[in-house]
C-alpha cells in the first residue's frame, strides 16, 4: 500500500485578533490485496467439486480446473480538500469573544478493480481461462450458478462544498453564548435547489452559577449549568437524486451481458436531519474529590432513511427515502472520585451510566402482516420498526412447543397449536408477534479503578449492558443439508415422544428440508434470551521510570507496561452461557495480552 500526501498552508495576520488560513490537501493513494488459496485448501478443493459436472455416461467435466485461485483487488483514491477559514478573538475588560467562520470543498474519486485467476500455480504464474458468462450445475444442492469471481470496475466520485462559522461569547468567566452554523452541499441532491444542501445549527449557553454571590454551598465550589439546542445532518452514500446504473455479468436468461437500475431516482431525496436538546449540570467538590456531570438530552430523527415496499410493476421490490422518523431521550452520568491520595498511594474511581430509549413515531409502510416487513431480519431475526416501539424492537412468532408425536415446532394459527408453517408466516398480524424488547441496550456504561503507588500503576475497566435482548442462533436443517453449516444444538435436538418436556431444538428434518419450517423456529420466542451482561474488559499494568534515573539518558519520560484486554465475562443474564456481543455466526472476540515501551525524547 502506498499513502502520498501533500499539505500545503498559508496563515495571514490581518491585524491583532485577526488571522486567515488556507489550506490544501492533496492525496494519492493505491493498495492491493491478494487472496491465494492453494489447492490443498478446503477453499480450492470445494469450490473445483462444487462445479464439477457429471455427463451422462459418467464421466467428469471440469469447469473450475484443479489448481489454486488467486483474488486479487486494487484500489485507488484521489483527493483533493481546499479549506479557508477566518478568526478572530479579542479579550476587553471581562468580555471575551471568538470568532469563527469559512469554507471547505471537497473532490474524492475512488475506483475499485478486481480480478480472479483459476488453475493458478504461484510459482509460474501461471493460470487457466475460465468460462464465467455461463450457468453450471452445482453440487450437492443441484442449482445453477456461475463460477464465482472478483472481476470487478467500480469508479466512484463524491463531492460537496461546506460553508461553516461558529462564534462563542464570554462575560465574567461566568455566562457564556455559543452559536454554530453550516451550510453542507452534496453532488448527491441534484435536482432541487433547496435540497442540494441543508442549513445546520446549534445554539447555546451556560452559566457558572457558583461564582454568584448567593451561591454558599463550601462542598461544592464548582457548578455550571449548560444548555444546547441544534441539528445535525446524515446523508446516505448509496442513493442518489438521479437514477444510476449498473452492468451486471450475462443473463442466465439471454447469455448477454446487461444493466440493472442500481438506484432507482429520487427527486425528493433530502438530508437526515436530528434536532438534539441537551440540558447539563457539571459539579466538582472541594480539591476535586467528587466531580462529574449529569446530563439529559432529546432527540426527535427527521426525514430519516428506512426502506418501504413497492408494488412489483414499478420493477422494485423496495424503495429507500426519507419514509422515517424516530425520538429518543436518555440521561449520562459521570462520576469521579478520588477515593485516596496520601503517602505516594491513590485510589481513583469513574464511573459512566446511560440511559437511553427511542421510538419510531413515523414509518411510511403499511403494517399488517408481519410476513411483509421481514426484509428487516438479520442475525437478531425479525427486527421491525413499529410506531411507538423501539427502533430495533425484537419480535417473534408465539412458540407453543414441540409436537410430543414428531418434535416439530409450532406455532400458533387462529389461536390454536399449529405445524401449518407457511399459513403462520403468511397470516400472522403485527399485534400478533410477541414483543421482547429492543435489541439495543437500555442501560450501559463502564467502571474502572486506577490505583497507583508510586512509580507503579494498576488500573481494570468493567463495562456493562444492561435491559436488552438478543436472539441466540440455533440448528437449520436448510443450512445444514444444502451448505454444510452446522450448529452445536444439533446434539439436543427432540428424538424420542417425551424428549419436549427436556429440550426445545426441533427433530431432524427429512430430505428435502423444509425452509418455512426453519424460518419460523429461527424466529420464534423461544430463541430469544436477554442480553445482559458486565464484562471485565481490561487490565493495565504501567511502571514509570523518575526523572532522577533518566537524567543521564536521552529519554524525558519512559513507561512500561502491560496492557490485557477482552477478558472475560463476569455475570450474564442467559442460562446458554452466551455473549451477548457474538451472537450469530460472529467468532469469539480473541484476548490480547500486549507488553510495551512508551518514551518520549
């Protein structure tokens, strides 16, 4: 990878208080990746049987030849930033001002190539033509697929032009106003004028109100109250205003290559915008004890982007646009203590606790039947933006248990037991799903202890999370027959009439596996589990050498230490022994454990 940069700037003093910057930034940058996979790989050695096709007298065909793949990708990026900014500060009496106010425009062009070489021999280089228009049976599911590649051309261009100024104002060291405003344009708005940018704000104030003169409380020599209302903007970099189009690899139908419609236009397409109110007390007592802050804020999500369905003549089976609006509120607490300080020992604690909730107070789909939001499930299964619920609410279909006659899972149809999976998924309404909760944590924050003797230091971070729920995965007969991908609550799964009253894993499914039957276990409730859980995150260990050894050396200061992190979890609320923060088919996050050398000269 090489990474070529060139900053340019140029500072000018008007007069006192008065300075004019201008900046400019050029980047050049180029990277490659390679993927090889020998052909004593399970990668190389799968992908040549998946392909491998079987004549009618028996004999062998191979589309992908024996020998190593080679992936290989490149890219590259230009960019160029001008920025200009003016500032002015100025002190008189007991005012103080600041000043603040410019320009910045952008131009990033990123191209994307990508090539893959089969029958490849690293030693030679050497490398076999490969058939990648057409469809091939594949093994052992029997669908048609083509050979899989990286080939690839993608060149992607974003600009925009900022024009930004802030100001803040001081009296007595005691009130204070601040004001901040931007104006950002996008070339991904360009059809109306007044939506190619948006206008961003915020205002605030705060006021030291122990400096007053009624104010006697000796505990607490240090309380301020802050208050600030502003908007920010999102864009999202995968729409556009203008439709866009894309060329896709031959049809399966036509054999020739042909261009899809990547994004379908949107001439009203306009910025996310939240507005965010946040009210704040900070607070320190006598030589800094007990500091911290309380803060409570509310936020409302305007003209956010969520994905509504289309009727299947617009050729779309979705449109993403501005269709969503949510509201949040929530509280963060910081607390710092120093508990002791004495003799070349101290003992310090902080604390953080936040609570936040949301909900979604417009979604311009049409909710009825849960089947047709279902396009909203991932690793968590079915997650639906309802309105009055929380954005990321996990719903499920009731669980009524396994047949006791053949361990199949049912559900619940018309209000009575039933195996009729399809009829389930098809017929189930919204106020049907059972409601668990919201798949993002309520209550977090952390907790760490640093003590320090002398020249040494010890400190531990505990984060937690807590009033959330998860949806832990489980066997899928489907995965398991067609791709091979298996699942440790296999070995629990029902066998024998009785076995319902010991496990909830349904029995083996026979060929061919029935899809609907292990979409609706996938989602049901009886996979879902709470989330939450305290972790011991991290322990570090640091030894500061004394100015008095290092007078003769050219060090002015040198640390070392011992840093583990991800170690462990301490309590959780599911009885699976999961973590919460791996479920689906992420890997378990490694524990590092790293020895080091700080200096400065």
């Amino acid at each position: 990878m090489t990474d070529n940069r060139i900053n340019a700037a140029l500072s000018y003093k008007a007069f006192k208080g008065f300075n004019l910057d201008l900046k400019y930034q050029y980047e050049k940058s180029t990277s490659e990746l390679e993927y090889y996979n020998s052909l004593s790989t399970y990668a190389a050695r799968n992908l040549i049987n998946r392909f491998t096709q079987t004549a009618e007298d028996g004999t062998l065909s191979y589309p992908v030849p024996a020998g190593g793949t080679d992936d290989r990708l490149q890219q590259a990026l230009t960019s160029q930033r001008l920025r200009v900014q003016a500032d002015y500060s100025r002190i008189w009496g007991e005012n103080e001002a600041v000043l603040i106010s410019g320009a910045e425009i952008s131009d990033v062009t990123t191209e994307n190539t990508g090539s893959t070489f089969y029958g490849f021999d690293k030693s030679t280089g050497a490398f076999t033509n490969v058939d990648l228009s057409n469809y091939f049976q594949t093994n052992p599911s029997g669908s048609y697929n083509q050979i899989p590649s990286a080939l690839r051309f993608q060149s992607l261009s974003d600009r925009y032009i900022s024009y930004f100024g802030n100001g803040a104002y001081t009296y007595k060291k005691r009130y204070s106003l601040s004001i901040s405003g931007r104006i950002d344009k996008s070339n991904l708005f360009g059809v109306n004028t007044n939506q190619k940018s948006v206008p961003l704000y915020s205002l605030g104030g705060s006021w030291r109100f122990s400096d007053e003169r009624f104010y006697h409380l000796d505990w607490l020599p240090y309380a301020k109250l802050r208050l600030t209302y502003g908007y920010n903007g999102n864009v999202d970099k995968s729409l556009a205003a203008v439709t866009t189009i894309q060329q896709q690899l031959n049809s399966y139908v036509t054999g020739v290559p042909y261009a899809s419609i990547a994004n379908p236009g949107n001439p009203e397409l306009r910025w996310e915008k939240v507005s965010m109110l946040n009210l704040g007390l900070d607070f320190a007592s006598k030589n800094n004890t007990i500091s911290g802050s309380v803060e409570y804020y509310f936020k409302k999500g305007i003209d956010l982007f969520g994905d509504s369905p289309l009727p299947g003549s617009s050729g779309f089976q979705t449109f993403r646009g501005n269709t969503a609006g949510t509201s949040g509120r929530g509280i963060d607490i910081v607390i710092n203590s120093i508990n002791v300080k004495k003799h070349g020992f101290s003992w310090v604690t902080n604390l953080l606790l936040s609570r936040a909730a949301d909900k979604v107070t417009k979604y311009n789909v049409p909710q009825d039947a849960a089947s047709t939001l279902t396009y909203g499930t991932g690793n968590n299964g079915i997650i639906l933006p309802l309105l009055n619920k929380p954005l990321f609410g996990i719903y499920s279909y009731k669980w009524a248990g396994l047949d006791p006659n053949n361990g199949d899972p049912r559900g619940f149809l018309n209000g009575r037991p039933s195996s009729d999976y399809a009829s389930i998924i098809s017929n189930t309404l919204l106020d049907s799903l059972k409601f668990s909760g919201s798949s993002r944590p309520k209550v977090f924050g952390s907790f760490r202890n640093t003590v320090t003797y002398k020249s040494f230091a010890l400190s531990a971070g505990i984060i937690y999370k807590l009033d959330y729920f998860f949806r832990r995965s489980s066997i899928s007969y489907t995965s398991l027959y067609q791709n091979w991908q298996g699942h440790s609550d296999y070995t629990k799964c029902w066998q024998k009439p009785g076995d319902e009253l010991i496990t909830d894993v349904p029995s083996s499914a026979l060929l061919p596996a029935d899809q609907a039957r292990d979409a609706f276990y996938t989602n049901s409730e009886v996979l879902v589990a709470k989330g939450d859980h305290i972790r011991l995150q991290d322990i570090n260990l640091s030894y500061d050498f004394s100015k008095s050894s290092l007078a003769r050396t050219p060090f002015k200061m040198l640390r070392l230490y011992c840093y583990v992190n991800n170690i462990g979890i301490l309590w959780r609320a599911n009885k699976q022994g999961i973590d919460p923060d791996l479920f689906g088919e992420n890997l378990p996050k490694p524990r590092t454990i790293s020895f080091g050398i700080k200096t400065q000269l």
